[in-house]
C-alpha cells in the first residue's frame, strides 16, 4: 500500500476502475481511509502525484472527523470497553496488567501484535455469547468467523454460520452481547421484521441502548488502523 509521507503518514488504497477517466480521492466518513480511484492503465507514480496535490484537502478531511487513530506504545486502544494502554514486554507473550497491556517486540510490530490479540480474545468472547444465545432458541452455531468488515457488525446464514466483525472486542461487553443474540436470533427469522425483534428482545431485552451506542461510538472502533489486511 503506498504512503504520503507527513505527520502523519497516510495510508492510500488505490483502486483501478475500468470506468474511470481521471484520478478521484475519497474519505471514508467511516473509518477515515483514504481511496484514490485511477484510470486502469495509469501508474501509481502519476497516482501519488496527484494525491501530493491534494494533500492540505486530504488532510483537513481527516482533521474534520477525527482522522485516524495512532497505535503504539504508550497509546490507549479501547478493549473491552476501556481504554488500556499498550506498554512493552520482555516476554512472548501479550498480557494484560491493570489498565496497561503489555505487548512483546519492536514498536514497528506493536499494531499488528495488538491486532492479534483482539481478534483471539473477541473469538473467545463471541463464541461464549453464541452458544448462550443459540442455546435459549434450541439451535447450534455452525461456525464462527471473524473479518474486519465495514458495512456490518455481523451476520448469519441460513445454516447457522455467523459472522463477526472482530472489533466488537473494542466495544463495551453487553454490546458484543447484544450483536450476538442479534445474529442468533436469525437463525429463527431471516429478516428484520416485528417477529424478529420479538426475538431479540426476548434474548437481549435492552437492545435499543446497545444498538444506539453503536450508531454513536461504532466509528471511534474503526478509526483504529493495524497495518495488516484482513478479510
């Protein structure tokens, strides 16, 4: 992935189109990436150009929502619901202290070794929630996945497979609760009608208040940047 080099640098996410006749930026209102649109045959030489022509528009985009997370030692990175601060190790292993999780390896590695973790212990959590959930509606999960999706939360198919976004691991504990007994309670109403939400309201009864804070603080989730390409 290229990076416009400043303070800080920035990541840009070039995507080749058929269809386009000059070069575009955008801002995700999401989680702050930056797409750069090009022509199919240009080069990225020409790409990084332009978007160093643009780079005073790119970085005032930013600033108006917040821009993009930092993630190092001596940083706080919200788990479960707290902010906990990321110190170093001597060890081999991440382990959590008090407010401070402790991370072994160079800083150039601590994103990545910090990623790792979250998504081994939203596993955990997730599957915990799942069973519970499934279990009142008399259902078995079929598997768990976990992508770093953007559109959504999670998911279920029509065969009990669910599907989670691993940064539920960052929001506060009945809110990864609620999105579990959310997908769960598809595997009896494969929609979004009256009688689905009976469902959810009969596993998670205060589900209106977690939806709400993810409307509100889901973003803050996504503005984290780890450096490691996930499905």
């Amino acid at each position: 992935m290229p990076v416009l080099p400043g303070t800080p640098p920035l990541d840009i996410t070039l995507r080749r189109s058929a269809r386009a006749r000059r070069f575009s930026l955008r801002v995700s209102a999401l989680d702050g990436r930056v797409t750069l649109s090009i022509p199919e045959r240009a080069h990225e030489s020409e790409a990084m150009d332009f978007a160093r022509q643009h780079e005073d528009w790119l970085r005032a985009a930013l600033a108006r929502q917040g821009g993009v997370a930092a993630i190092g030692y001596g940083k706080a990175l919200p788990i479960e619901g707290r902010d906990v601060v990321l110190a170093a190790a001597l060890g081999r292993s991440a382990e959590f202290r008090g407010d401070s999780l402790f991370l072994p390896g160079p800083e150039a590695q601590v994103a990545v070794r910090a990623a790792a973790y979250l998504r081994a212990l939203a596993r955990d959590r997730l599957a915990e929630a799942s069973d519970h959930y499934a279990g009142i509606l008399g259902r078995k999960v079929a598997r768990i996945t976990l992508r770093d999706t953007r559109s959504r939360w999670g998911s279920c198919s029509h065969t009990g497979a669910l599907m989670y976004s691993w940064r539920l691991i960052m929001a506060p504990p009945s809110v990864l609760r609620y999105v579990a007994a959310h997908e769960c309670a598809h595997m009896v109403e494969m929609n979004h009608s009256a009688d689905f939400w009976a469902v959810v309201a009969r596993l998670y009864p205060h589900w209106h208040k977690e939806r709400a804070w993810l409307h509100t603080h889901g973003p803050r989730l996504h503005s984290y940047r780890f450096g490691v390409t996930e499905a």
